[in-house]
C-alpha cells in the first residue's frame, strides 16, 4: 500500500516509521529539519512542501496512493489537505483533529470536509483517562475483543503485594495471563521463574473480573476499590469530555475552573458535575475543597507545565492518584520519573489509534508496548492459521520464544488459555508479540 503521510511531528512520525516496515510511505512537511530527521533517522521519503498544496500533493503521488494520512497539529490544515486530496482522486483519507465540533459534524455525514476516517484527539485521550482511572494503580489499559477480554499495565512499588515474586508464585487468577515485564525500560516476556521487582512494570492480559481482581494486590492498601471521589482540573476540551464520560459512568466528578466564563459554560453543560471557580494552584482552596481527600485529581488544562505542578500540590495534600495531560511526549517519562502516577500524551493515543485503524483487516484491535518494543494483538483466526485445531502446547512450539497467548474468545464468551485448550476457527486470539518478531508471527497466525 502507498501511503502519504502530512506532518512529520510526534503523530506523523511515530504513524510514519510504523507503516514504513510494510507499506510504501511518503512523508510531507514544511519543516525542512523534520524532514531531514525523518530521511536520514528513519530512511523514509521525506517531501518538503505544504500538504493543503495540490502541486505538492502530486509531486508525492497523491494519484497513485491508496491512503493519505493528514497529521499535522492544524484541524484546518488536516481538513483542507484530505479535501485537496480528494480532488485528485479515490484515495482513502484520513484526518487528526483535536476540535470535536468537526468530529460531531463528520459523524452526522461521513463524507464531510472529503475525510474518510476521523480521529478525535480529545475525545480519545479523555477515554484513555478514564479507563485508567477506573483501575486501581493501572497505568494503561486497553479493551480487546468487545470488552471482554483487557490489557492493563501497572507498576510495580516496594508496598505490592508481588514484589519479590515470581511469576509463578503471583499466578494467582485464573482468567488472568502474565505477558511482560517493563525492567529499566526494557520489555522481558514473563516465565514462571521471572522475578518482580519494586519498580517493574507488570502487563497482564485477562477477563476484566481477574484484571480488576489483580490490580489490588498491585495497588497500595490504602487505595480505593473504586475511584468515586475524582477532581478534574481544568475545563479544557479534554477536562470537559473527561468529566462528562464520568457522568455517564454514574460519578459525580468535581472540577475546578478559574475562568468564569468557561465555568459558567461547563456548569450548564455538565449538570452531574459539580463545578468550582478558583485557581487550583491555591493550596489553601484545594485543602478547603477536601480535595486532600479525592481517589483521583486529573490535571487537565491546556499546559504541561500547570498540569505537573497541580498533580505535584495534589500529591503534596494526600490525594490517593494523580493523572495529568502531557502535550509534549518526551516529558510523559519525565512526569512520571518524579511521582506523577500516570502522563497521558494525546498525540500518542492519536499515533496508536491510526496504526490501529490502518492494520484493520490484518489485525482486529491492537495496542502498542513502552515505545513499541511490543505489541498486543486481537486477530481471528481461520482454518490456515498454525494456532488452529491443536492444543496450544503444539501450536506454541512452532512460534517464536516472544510470543504470549493472552486470551481467547470462542462465541462471546472468554476462554482461559491453557496448555490443552483447542483454538477454532473464528476464535478471536489476543497476543503479545515482541515487535522484533512480529512479521513472522504474523505470517504465521
């Protein structure tokens, strides 16, 4: 597949080198020093050029690609460039845009603005906050197979229960499959005797029943069962999604506001929330709220740097979790590097959500591992497939060593995978995969 790709910023790039491995990509900007970086890093074909530009659409191939992929941190810019693309021909677009009046106007009409596939940035971000909050100690979550299957990856402290296990001695859940573990970076496929130490990271694949089961011998004793008691900060697209996604899961959410205008907005929008005016930088007003008292604060406004030091303060005062926003992807480590329980990057979530769209056909739903050193695949499997009409004790041995089979779902229902469990046709599989080892695996399930 040709692919042309608008924007070489964090999700045009990150998007970029992903399809590069099997598909012919093209990369626009008008940044020449992203453009460098991207050719002589990368080995991609890198275009200088404006991509709402038809000259330089076509100086790409825009008439002989399959797919356009506009990338860039611009809505208008994304639009106009699937609309020019559309001009030339029947390539499949596809637009990033963080304003969710255009993702609510092309949902009404999937044609709209010449866009074939819309993603919202904020719109998934605030998804990804609250299915993290919604999970004691997770740091990542992600649903497979219709919600019946998850993945969910959480860090390890000296106060966990399996600090100092091994795998085999935490093994305790029985629709629950270890998968990997994040050592100094670095992702290890978890064995039986692969011991967990304080500061790991642990990825589990399992029934969301077993994962929530999990996540408390994770989390900290004194850490709720389940978040109710949320704040978020900041009345942002993302802080205003994030607070109405709580309402509809039946959380009174509070969250704090110091522009009045916007405040009285958010008020009349989100009548389940309860909203406060002021400035949550104040510590005396944060204590005085019983913010200390909060399971959760999400920072959520429109800086990186605010959203660290109210998650800083939050902590400061007792508050249970911290989750905060991070718009620059190279600080989310950094957050996290002094106490911020979870960094959300939006350009991340976008970047995974596009390889996710773009892999549909091959792969049903997937989430990529700690800088894609890992992969979690749901495929259905058919007849050709080598998992298929053996025990999993067969079929493993013709697989390469990085593999995990985290899951299976026959009809709706969840399986426990064991060594004597038949795979079928049409069974839906989820695994992780190391990335290294990824295309033949692929060529072989």
């Amino acid at each position: 597949m040709r692919v042309i790709v608008v924007g070489a910023g964090e999700v045009g790039s990150n998007i970029a080198v992903s399809l590069a491995e099997s598909h012919d990509v093209i990369v626009i900007d008008v940044d020449p020093e992203k453009v460098d970086e991207l050719t002589y890093s990368n080995d991609i074909l890198a275009i200088e050029g404006d991509g709402t530009s038809l000259e330089t659409l076509e100086n790409a191939g825009i008439a002989e690609a399959d797919m356009l992929i506009a990338s860039t941190d611009d809505d208008e810019t994304n639009l106009v460039t699937c609309g020019t693309a559309k001009t030339v021909g029947g390539v499949f677009t596809i637009a990033r845009t963080r304003n969710t009046n255009f993702f609510k106007t092309w949902t009404k009409s999937e044609d709209a603005f010449g866009v074939d596939f819309m993603v919202s940035t904020n719109l998934l971000t605030a998804n990804d906050i609250v299915r993290v909050v919604g999970l004691p100690a997770a740091i990542d979550v992600d649903p497979f197979a219709g919600g019946l299957v998850q993945m969910a990856e959480f860090e390890v402290t000296a106060e966990s229960e399996i600090a100092g296990q091994t795998v085999e001695e935490a093994d305790k859940f029985e629709a629950l499959t270890f998968a990997a573990l994040v050592q100094d970076g670095d992702v290890v496929i978890a064995r039986g005797q692969t011991r967990i130490e304080a500061g790991n990271r642990v990825i589990v694949i399992g029934s969301p029943e077993s994962v929530q089961s999990f996540s408390r011998t994770v989390a900290s004793p004194e850490s709720s069962d389940e978040a109710r008691d949320i704040v978020v900060v900041g009345g942002s697209d993302i802080g205003y999604h994030t607070a109405k996604l709580l309402e509809e899961r039946g959380i009174e959410p509070r969250l704090i506001e110091q522009d009045a205008d916007r405040g009285r907005e958010l008020a009349e929008d989100l009548p389940g929330t309860i909203v406060l005016e002021h400035d949550a930088t104040d510590t005396d007003f944060l204590v005085g709220e019983q913010i200390d008292r909060a399971d959760a604060v999400i920072a959520a406004t429109d800086s990186d740097e605010k959203n660290l030091l109210v998650s800083l303060l939050a902590q400061n005062i007792g508050v249970q979790r911290t989750v905060a926003v991070v718009e620059e992807g190279q600080y989310a480590g950094l957050f996290e590097a002094i106490g911020i329980d979870v960094a959300i990057n939006p350009r991340e979530a976008t970047a995974e959500e596009i390889i996710r769209f773009t892999q549909k056909g091959q792969v049903e739903n997937l989430s990529l591992i700690e800088d894609r050193q890992a992969e979690v695949l749901e495929i259905e499997v058919d007849e050709e497939s080598v998992l298929t009409g053996r025990p999993i004790r067969e079929s493993v041995t013709e697989l390469p060593s990085d593999v995990v089979i985290g899951a299976v779902t026959r009809d709706q229902e969840f399986i426990v995978p064991r060594g004597e469990t038949v795979i079928e046709p049409g069974d839906h599989v989820v695994l992780f995969v190391a990335t290294d080892v990824l295309s033949p695996v692929m060529d072989l399930v």
